[in-house]
C-alpha cells in the first residue's frame, strides 16, 4: 500500500436538513442556522425536533439499462426503490458528470464505491408493516442495497460494498475508499453515505432516554440528548488531481479506534477517541496545532459531551476552533462522518472568503464540569485561509474515526 500518494476530493454532493446543494448549505451552516423541525409520528405522543430535509420532492428512481454489464430489469428498480436510495440519488445526481467522465476516463472495474449506512430501507419495513407499503420488498433494507444500488444506476462493476457501524459508519467508508485507491485496485472511488429518518432509531434512542425534545444543547451544563436527522454525501476520490476544474479538497489522513468500552457508553477518559484523532494525525503527517477546526463528534448527551471534551483537552492541549454541528441538522447515525466531513469541505472552500468557521449552537452554558475546549461563537473567523480540518465520529461499541482534510493546492 501506497500512503505516500495524495488522495484528492475532487467533487462532492451534499443534503441534510440545511438543503440540498453545497452552496445553499454553506450559507446556512456559516450563519448557524437550524434546519430542525417540530414533526409528530415518529415517537407515539410526542412532537419532536428531527433534522428532516426541506426537500419537496425526491428523485424517483430511474430504470436501469439493460447492458452486457449489468443484466437489469424492472424487478430489479423495484427493489431499491427505498427513499434512503433516493436521498442518496440526489446527491448522486450532483456528482453525476464527474463520474461518468471518470467512468469513461479509466473504464467501470476501475470505479470503485464504498458507502455508510445505519437504516437504509428499513423505513419502507416499517410503512409495509403498517399497511402502507404494499410494494415493499425486503431486499430494499438490506444494508449493501446502497451500494448496489450506485453501481447499478452508474453501471459500475469495480468493488462496491457497504459498511454499518452506527455513527462512524460513513468515515469507515471513506477511510476503505482511500485505501482502495493507496492500493491501486481503483483509480477512482465514490464514497461517503446515506441515512433516512425511521420510527426504529427514533424510538430505539427514545427507549434510550437519549432523545431531547428541544434543539440539542452540545457540552452545556442543561444538555439532555440528541436530534434525529437524515442526509446523504457523496464524493469522488482519486489520485488525479484534474478529475476536476479543481479539487474540493485533499484527504489527509484517516484514524480508527475499537475500544469496545460498552455497547452504548463511551469510555469516560476518551482513550479510543484520543488514538483515533493521534492516529489520523500521524497519517497526515501533520501536528496537532496545525489543525484550524475540528468538527465535534457532539451529540448533546451527558456522557459522549464529556468524554469528547476530555479528549479534545488531551489532543489538542492549547486548544483549536472547534464546534458541534449537530443541532443544526441532528445527527444523521450512519451518514454524519460523510455529511459533517462535507461541512468541513466547505470550510475549506476558496468560496469561503471570509475563513468563517461553523458556529457552535447551544444555551452557551458550558458545562464546568468538563474540559474548557475553543467553541465557535457566532460569526467567528479566522484571520487567514483555512489549511486544514478535523471530523470526528465515535460510535456505539466504543467504533471512533478521525478524519484530516487539506485546502486544494
């Protein structure tokens, strides 16, 4: 495996409860405005805040050709015909040039996808069970049916697969796409992930009491849970760096810890997201106090808050800008690493002239108990261009990933 080689992002399609096109969600996301939504039916008797897309209609999903490639038929358009796939096709559908001239750059085995999930059509389950749903097929919530379902509508025949471990889901993903191609078995991958509002994890994470009823409140002393929130990312990785007019960014380094903690609960002292973020910086080659912005992994639950303050305080000991952007789209489980290292791309982005950084949303009680870490007040920016940014995700099961992005050179 080559790690010496630069892995370039060279284009990326976003959604989440801010909108649907990178541009719209920058402007959103730098003025630190909520996409969250006050909706009933998901949790019986209650009305929560969820981060569900302001998106009025979805793309359908379209028939598949019928090639020496791929043996396709109606049947088989049926089947990933879930709304978790049409979430993923908008995204698709904004990187769509790129990757087909990538396609007929390097040719369909060399394309490969690697993508993250945590639901992915359990949704359409749930409407069949209720009566709904009379087309529901179960393959449409089989976890690899996003994948699968890319390479079928992009004719791609490179590896394709799916990873699913909870909310580092989709920053696995990338760090496999970064791999494939260090390893030459692709010369271009399509990664990152989708994640769809579902009655199971809202009623899972409630029946954790870890659900809040309001706008969550990341590190504040009041925090009493998370949001829920659906998305999708998708980006074009590759060694080249003129896929493009000009790369989004360059992928630096990607960290992976299992600390294995507990099933639910995050080790206190933050040991597994200590290496995860040493792990990745080390990868990048870059030292701690290069790091301009860090994208907390922040879901405003009592436990997750500390120990990632702990953490932070131990990796970065001087400090460095950091913010939760989880109460402005809700925590989007299989799809957050993809989404918020999308948010991160955008604070990167020569289109942001004014180096602002990502507001932290909360009460702006900072919980004394915990570490002081550098939260981004609003309209705060740095007085020079943004080099390079930190996401991370730490998942049930103690499953955490860091990962390191640069400007485009």
């Amino acid at each position: 495996m080559d790690s010496t080689v630069t892995i370039y992002i060279n284009t990326f399609g976003l959604n989440c409860a801010l909108g649907n096109r990178p541009e719209e969600i920058a402007a959103k996301l730098f003025a630190g405005d909520s996409g969250l939504q006050m909706q009933t039916g998901w949790v019986a008797n209650h009305a929560l805040p969820v981060g569900a897309l302001p998106i009025a209609t979805l793309p359908q999903i379209p028939p598949f050709p019928n090639t020496s490639l791929i043996d396709a038929s109606q049947d088989d358009r049926a089947i990933y015909a879930s709304r978790n796939n049409r979430v993923l096709l908008d995204a698709a559908q904004q990187i769509d040039d790129a990757v087909r001239n990538s396609i007929s750059r390097f040719g369909e085995s060399r394309i490969g996808i690697v993508l993250g999930t945590s639901t992915s059509g359990i949704h359409e389950c749930e409407r069949m069970l209720s009566g709904n749903n009379p087309s529901y097929r179960y393959p449409m919530q089989e976890i690899g049916s996003p994948a699968d379902f890319l390479a079928r509508y992009w004719q791609i025949t490179g590896p394709a697969w799916v990873v699913s471990t909870a909310c580092s889901s989709s920053g696995r993903a990338m760090i496999a796409a970064k791999r494939l191609l260090e390893q030459n078995l692709c010369d271009a991958v399509i990664t990152g992930g989708a994640d769809t509002l579902c009655r199971l994890t809202l009623n899972g994470f409630s029946a954790l009491d870890s659900v809040s009823r309001t706008q969550s409140d990341p590190f504040s002393e009041q925090r009493n849970g998370i949001n829920i929130g659906e998305g999708a990312a998708l980006f074009l990785l590759s060694k080249q760096e003129h896929l493009t007019e000009r790369p989004a960014a360059r992928f630096l380094g990607g960290g992976i810890s299992l600390d294995a903690h507990h099933i639910s609960a995050p080790d206190p002292q933050g040991k597994g997201a200590i290496k995860a973020m040493q792990t990745a910086l080390q990868r990048a080659d870059l030292a701690a106090d290069a790091i301009d912005y860090v994208n907390l992994h922040g879901t405003g639950t009592h436990q997750n808050d500390a120990m990632e303050a702990h953490a932070m305080a131990q990796v970065f000991p001087t400090g460095v800008p950091c913010s939760s952007t989880k109460p402005l789209t809700g925590h989007t489980l299989g799809a957050a690493s993809a989404i918020e290292a999308a948010f991160c791309l955008l604070t990167l982005s020569n289109t942001n002239k004014t180096h602002a950084l990502p507001p932290h949303q909360y009460s702006g009680i900072f919980d004394q108990t915990l570490p002081p870490i550098a939260l981004v007040r609003q309209n705060e920016r740095l007085p020079r261009p943004i080099q390079y940014t930190m996401s991370n995700s730490f998942a049930f099961g103690g499953n955490n990933v860091s990962l390191i992005f640069g400007r485009a050179l």
